[in-house]
C-alpha cells in the first residue's frame, strides 16, 4: 500500500528565499564592476590584471549558439555580478560567528554546518550568492597538508598553487561563458592534495543562489598532486523565482602522476515551474586534467534542475595510461532542457575512457546528449566505450543523441550505443499488481534503469539522489 | 586560391530559361555566392572541409556545357539488363528492349519543379542555379519489371577541372517495382567536379532497390544530395559501394511520409591513398509503424579518411518507429582517420531506436588464428576484411549481381594492394 509519508506531489523544497541584507556590486558588467569584486576579496593586482585580460577577450567574443536548447537574450547589464550577505563583510573566524540566519538556510536545505561539524565525515565548504560562509572541517584537513579553503582564501594564501593552475585547464580565451566567468567569479573552493596523501573524507561544497538579479559565477580548482585521491562533491538549490538566473561556473581539476579525483554533482537548482517560468540557465564548464600518467579523473553528475543546462564535464587525458570516465542522468520534465554530455581527448599512450549516459526526458522537455570522443594520433592502444540511453515519457518531450567520434589510430578501439525506449508496460504492470502505485512503480523503474550510475556516487549523495530521481519525475505519468 | 563567386552570365551558358526559371536560379546563385563551398564551420561539414578540398585541388571550375556525343562502352556481359547512358551527366541513351514501353517514360532533364526552400547546403543552391543535365525516368502504375536497370554512368576525359551539374528524378507509381545498378565508369584523369542532385519517389506500395558501385578508380570530387520519399506501404532498399573517387560526399535524405515504409542503407567500402569519404543519412520518420535500418561499414587503408554522419529523426506522431542504425569501421593504417557522428532525434515514446557506432584495429587474434593455419599475414588481413564487408554483400539476393559486386569489390583491393 502507498505510504502516506511519500508525497511525490511535493513541489520544489529548496524554493524558499532567505531575506537577508546584502552587499551588491553596481549592477552591469563593466571594468568597475570588476575592480570592484577585486577590492572587496582583497585580490593581489595579478588577479585584477588576469580577470580584466579575461574581460577584454569578452568585449569581442560571442555567446555559442550551437546547442541545442535556445534562451532569450541575457542582458548582461542587468545583472549584479557580486552580492553576498552584510554579515559577511568581516569574514567571521569560526563557524558560531556566522549569522544565525545563514545557519538556519543551511539547516533547512539538510546541510546543518554545526552538526556536520561533530556528525558526519564530510567537510564542507558552504557558499552563499558570492561569498563562501564557512568551511568545516579545516583544521583536521590541514594537518594533514590538504589545502581546502575559499577560493578568494586560496588566492591571497596560496598565490603560486593558484596561479600555477588557474586557467591552465580552461584558459581565459576558451568560450563565452568560460570567459564571462574568469573576468567576474566570486568564490568556490579550491583543493590541493598534496604528494602520496588520501583525502581522508569527502570534500564538498554546497552552493545557493539566494538574492535576485544576480548571476552566480563560481570557479572551483582542484589539483591532486602525486599519488594522491580526492573524491569532492557539489550540490546546488536557488529559490524559487519568475525571473531566469544565470549560473556560468567554471571548474578546473588536474591530476598529476597516479592521482585520482572523483567528482560528484548533484544538481538541483530550481527548473521553473510547470509553464517554463523562471528556473536557472546553468551554463557551466568542467574541464579536468589528466596530466600525470596513470592518473584518473571521474566524473559523477545527476542533473535534475535548472530551466537550460549546458553542461559538458571533459577529461584531457594527457599522461599515458590516463583513465576518465563520466557517469550521468540527466532528468528534465515540464519545459526543461539539458543538453549534457562528455568530450575526452586522447592524448596519451595506452589511455582508457568510459561515458555512461542515461537521459529521462518527461512532459514537455528536451533532453540531448552530446558528447565528443577524440583518439588523437599518438594516443595508441587507446580504448573508449560509450552507452548512452534514453527513456521517453510521452510524445510531447524530446530525447537526442549527438555524438563525435573520432579515430586517427589503427590500434586503438572506440565503441558507442545508445537506445531509445520508453517505459517497459510490463514492468509497470508488475508494481502496479505488488501494490505500488503508478508514481512510485515509475520511480523504482527509473532507479533501476540508472542504477549503474547511482551507485558510483559517494554513500552520502546516493540516498539523496535516488529520492530526487523519483521528486523529479511527479507527475509526469498516468 | 580559387575564386569562389560565379558571375550570373554563367547561368546563360549553360541554357535559355524563361523569366521564373531564371530568377529561381539567381537567387540560389546568390546563396551559393554567399557562402561559397562549405567549410568545416558548416556542421553538416564538420569533417569534410570541402573548401580546403576545392582550394587546394583546382585552379578554376568550368562549367561544362558543350554537348556529349555517345561513347562506345563495354556492357556488362554477366547478366542481361535493360540500360540507360549517361555521359558527363547527361542522357545519351537508353534500352529497355525487356521491358514494355509504354510503361516506362524516359526523357532528358527538362524543367523541373522550382522549390521555393532556401538551401541550407551550398552545394544544392550551386545545382539548382546551373544544372542543365540529367534524366527523368517515371514507371507507371502497376509494373514490375523484368530485368534490372542499368545506368552506365560515363565520365570521360575531356573534363578537366569542369564542374558538372546534374538532376536525376525518378518516380515510381503505386505497386510498381524497380530495380537499378548505377556503374561509374571513370576515363577522366584530370580532376572534375560532379554535383549530383537525385530525387526518387516510391508511390504506395513502391519497391525500389538499387545498388551503386564503381568500375575504377577516379580523380573525380563527388557530390550527390538524394532526396527519397516513401509512401505507404512502400519499400526502398539502396547499397552503396563507394570507393575510389578522390572526394566522394553522399547527402542521401529519406522521408518516410506514409505508414508502414520501409527503408534499408547498406554500404561497404574500402577507401585507401587519400581517399576521402563521407556518407550523410538523415532518416525522417514522418509516420507511424515505419521501419528504417542502415548499416555502414568501412575499411581504412594509408592516408584515407573515412566519414559517417547519421541521423534519425522520429516526429511526435511517429509511433511504434522501429529505427536501427549501425556503423562500423576498421583502420589498418596509423596515417587513416575514421570520425563519425551517429545521431538520433526522438520526440515519440512507443519506439524502438538504437544506434551502435565502433572503429578499431582488425582483430589480432583473428589474425593469428589464420597465420597458425598457414596463411600469410598479407592473406589473412585480405581474408578477414572479406569478411567484414560480405556482411553487406551477402544482402545482394541475386546470384548473378552479387557474384559481380563481389568480383568489383575483390578488384578495389587487390588493385590497391599492387601500389
């Protein structure tokens, strides 16, 4: 029988606003705008000199328009590109300095920075607007030299890691968006793992859009050095508005010779309401290193919000015997759209990649996979597999599959498939007659059918995922 | 580097028009003018760059207009057929002597329906604004015919960087059948262009089959944009065996308009000495209980770079589609590059679609498996690539044809591995 505590006509839970005082820069994207976000993070003239190049390359590069899904014109002068609560003005020292308020936001989205603190063994890096509000976990890390901080606390206390590795994964000149975000990012964490070192807990970062008209750019490094393993996680939430947000992160990992970073993203930042009304345009790039050799880097996403998603996590397998890999689902339902994928280049001797992709596409959305897989000519006995499926709710929504391959290598392997289908009747049939009821039978089908990418997520985000699989999709049959 | 823009006196060269005709081909003069040969920013080119191709290869481009008389060629003596020649494009005879003639309508390419559509491919602007070649060839209702249908496609050597420009229509009426083997025969040594614009259309209960292969190698660049259109109940079964020709793009574009159509792609090829290939389908599944299957395969020897852009596009209404798509290649050389980009574009639930797309290096096991039989090594790759491409071959349900396919084929790679 249907438990009467599962209620999958729950709308968005993270839609509430915090009405809290903010800082704002001028509104407009403009040289002062920029200085300004500089002043305020207390920024050495070197950064100022790297965005204000970044914003020049802007002046004269063009918004992409090769996705698929299509948006309105951003104006990109009517937006704050800076806004972070007062309280915050004065970094506090420790966690009980933080505003009670911003605690309190954190407490109801599930992230409790106080309890996580005693409880459980993830660190977490919480970042509010444009700012980041506290970071657990410090000192535990510290002593065992790993760097995980504020990005703005990285650059005035880390210097020569930062500008070692800013932009040498995704330089200053690469796209739109990537560009955009390297003249204007306020805050995101940064990681270093130093030589021989296993990250002893998962490192996370929690990011919430709160004020209104304010674009969030976020910039996230990571670099593991020598032998050492990371595994980060990144979860996402914005309020509930009719206005379209933009969200244009950039995140940079490298990994070094036998390192290992895992990184994980749940995404749920508000998709709008049932007529395609507001919701975030996430146009974010990632972009990961495999410089050493035998080093990995694994991506692990489960996009359920957003109104437009482009999102493509890569991996640049530069050292030999380099692996990447890239798990996905992608769940868009009344009007939104994703248009998601991987790009791994094959650079390397001996380097091996895997792309698992599920795409659900429900009501009257778009879900697109697109994804590139580059076996350069000195990468030999290379290997590539590539699944893509996709499962269609309805003939009102739309499922795609865009891929490239390409092979310049007589002894290297690339594999694709991809299959379209809808839900099976039978297996409906099935959990309908044990006593499920039609939303919840749709849900553990959709689990199951993304299930081998469920479970490379970290224990923690695996629970709450499988839940928002089933969240996502209410309503969207019978 | 070549002058991309033709001036609009060109187009009275190549033939008088009235006042509509004329401005039908100015305008899309105009638009080829604009954009020129695609390059690799055009994504249905993204692998092809055929301005580089173009700009590296000529010097000019003549349009050719001077008239084909008839040359002497040796028919195929390994089946009976009723033929067609075509000459540098155009129709220079034909003989259905198995056939009865009022049932079949042959005429040289005359006027033909102006499309209002702007071309988003430059090529078919360039064909729409200068082709003054090609047949027309209409199958009544109700005729199935006797003997395949051969079209001896003649190419000689007077063609020195000429660019040709050539409709072909065919149409078939309602359960009515045909069967064609289009045969390239190349004498040109000097490079030429051929843009070929095809449009066949299968009638209710229509069964077409054709087979394209090539008697030799050629310098010749090859464009051809087909456009096919099913009706219901129809069938088209179309293999292609392309080699040999130094550019080779198919655009080939089927429509499957009316319910319970079939349609079938099969391609073998082996490319090899800077061939360049590219295949191009786009299936459009425009109705319900249709069914399309296409499977490409491709063997990549020295310098040759292999091309497959698929695509399946299933419209909302489209149900119980049945959509199946397969690309597979193998390169033998380190200097060959194979890219594809199999896609698919679903908007109806109730479906079956899959696309499966793989390039490798030919099996090593395989290899020695024969070796330790006591093949030579020479031998056994030759083997196994027979293997691979018979997949396609064994399609062929004639005898006799496919005996002769196969022959052809056994001549692209052994004439090959004499270099």
């Amino acid at each position: 029988m249907k438990s009467k505590d599962i209620n999958y006509n729950q709308d968005y839970k993270y839609g509430f606003t915090t009405d809290i005082e903010n800082i704002k820069a001028p509104k407009g994207l403009s040289e002062e705008t920029i200085k300004f976000i500089s002043k305020i993070k207390k920024e050495p003239k070197w950064m100022l000199d790297w965005r204000l190049k970044a914003y020049n390359r802007l002046k004269v590069s063009k918004e992409p328009n090769w996705q698929k899904p299509k948006f309105p014109k951003i104006d990109y002068q009517d937006l704050y590109y800076y806004s972070a609560p007062k309280s915050m003005q004065d970094k506090p020292k420790s966690l009980d300095e933080v505003d009670p308020k911003l605690i309190e936001t954190y407490n109801k989205l599930g992230i409790p920075l106080n309890e996580q603190k005693k409880l459980s063994g993830v660190a977490v890096d919480a970042v509010f607007d444009s700012v980041s509000v506290a970071t657990t976990f410090k000192d535990e890390l510290t002593k065992k030299g790993i760097i995980f901080c504020p990005i703005s606390e990285a650059i005035q206390k880390h210097p020569d890691l930062v500008r070692k590795y800013l932009g040498s994964v995704i330089p200053i000149n690469d796209h739109y968006f990537a560009t955009l975000n390297s003249a204007v990012f306020t805050d995101g964490s940064f990681v270093y793992v130093p030589p021989n070192t296993k990250c002893p807990m998962e490192l996370s970062t929690y990011f919430r859009i709160n004020a209104s008209e304010t674009g969030q750019f976020e910039r996230t490094l990571i670099i593991a050095d020598k032998g050492s393993y990371v595994s980060y996680l990144e979860g996402c939430t914005a309020p509930m508005r009719d206005e379209n947000q933009l969200h244009a992160a950039n995140v940079e990992l490298v990994a070094l010779d036998d390192a290992e970073i895992k990184y994980s993203t749940v995404q749920n930042w508000y998709p709008g309401d049932k007529e395609g009304v507001g919701g975030i345009y996430n146009f974010v790039t990632k972009r990961g290193a495999c410089r050493g050799k035998n080093s990995k880097i694994s991506w692990t996403q489960v996009e359920t919000g957003s109104a437009i998603t482009w999102k493509y996590p890569s991996c640049i397998l530069q050292g030999d015997n380099s692996v990447g890999e890239f798990y996905s689902i992608a769940i868009t339902n009344n009007h939104q759209k994703a248009d998601t994928g991987t790009k791994m280049i094959h650079l390397g001797k001996n380097t091996k990649s895997k792309i698992i992709s599920k795409g659900i596409s429900a009501g009257k959305a778009d879900n697109t996979y697109r994804g590139l897989v580059d076996i350069g000519r000195k990468a030999i006995n290379s290997r590539n597999f590539t699944q893509c499926d996709s499962l269609l709710m309805g003939n009102t929504c739309g499922a795609h599959t865009v891929p490239y391959i390409k092979n310049k290598n007589s002894s290297s392997t690339i594999e694709h498939e991809a299959t379209t289908s809808k839900i099976n009747e039978d297996q409906l049939f099935y959990c309908n007659q044990r006593g499920l009821s039609q939303e919840e039978a749709v849900s553990l089908i959709v689990n199951g059918f993304c299930k081998e990418v469920l479970q490379q997520l970290p224990m923690e985000f695996a629970v709450e995922a499988q839940k928002l699989v089933g969240i996502s999709l209410e309503g969207s049959v019978g | 580097m070549l002058n991309f823009k033709i001036d609009s006196s060109e187009i009275d060269k190549v033939g008088n028009f009235n006042k509509q005709e004329k401005d039908f081909r100015l305008k899309n003069l105009e638009n080829f003018n604009k954009n020129g040969f695609p390059n690799k920013r055009n994504e249905d080119w993204k692998f092809s760059d055929l301005r580089e191709i173009v700009s590296k290869n000529f010097k000019k481009l003549n349009f050719h207009s001077t008239n084909n008389t008839e040359q002497k060629i040796d028919l195929i003596k390994e089946f009976e057929h009723n033929f067609i020649v075509l000459t540098n494009g155009e129709l220079t005879s034909s003989n259905f002597s198995y056939e009865d003639k009022d049932k079949i309508k042959i005429q040289k390419y005359s006027n033909y329906p102006l499309s209002e559509k702007t071309e988003l491919n430059p090529l078919i602007s360039l064909n729409h604004a200068m082709a003054n070649k090609g047949f027309i060839l209409e199958v009544e209702e109700n005729y199935k015919f006797n003997k395949i249908l051969v079209i001896y496609s003649l190419y000689t050597d007077k063609l020195n960087e000429n660019i040709i420009n050539c409709k072909n229509k065919i149409k078939i009426g309602k359960n009515s059948e045909l069967h064609t083997l289009e045969y390239l025969i190349n004498n040109s040594k000097a490079n030429f262009f051929n843009n070929i614009y095809e449009n066949i259309v299968l009638d209710d209960s229509a069964k077409f089959k054709n087979i394209c292969i090539q008697k030799n190698k050629s310098s010749g660049y090859f464009h051809k944009y087909s456009n096919n259109k099913l009706g219901t109940n129809s069938n088209y079964s179309s293999f292609v065996f392309p080699a040999g020709l130094k550019f080779n793009k198919l655009d080939l574009e089927f429509d499957l308009t009316g319910k319970n159509s079939e349609c079938k792609l099969l391609a073998a090829s082996y490319l090899s000495q800077k061939d360049h290939q590219e295949i191009k389908t786009r299936i459009n599944h425009f109705a319900s209980d249709c069914k399309s299957f296409q499977k490409v395969k491709n063997v990549l020897d020295s310098e040759s770079k292999g091309v497959f852009q698929g695509k399946i596009f299933v419209k909302d209404i489209a149900q119980k589609t049945d959509a199946y798509q397969l690309s597979k290649a193998i390169l033998l050389n380190d200097s060959s590059e194979f890219n594809s980009k199999p896609e698919l574009e679903i908007y109806a639930d109730n479906v079956k679609c899959s696309h499966g797309s793989s390039s490798g290096s030919i099996d090593k096991n395989s290899v020695f498996y024969l070796m330790s039989r006591g093949l030579s090594k020479k031998e056994s790759v030759n083997l196994l690539i027979d293997g691979f491409l018979s997949e396609i071959t064994n399609e062929i349900k004639n005898q006799k044809i496919k005996t002769f396919i196969i022959n052809r084929l056994r001549i692209q790679l052994d004439g090959h591995k004499k270099h």
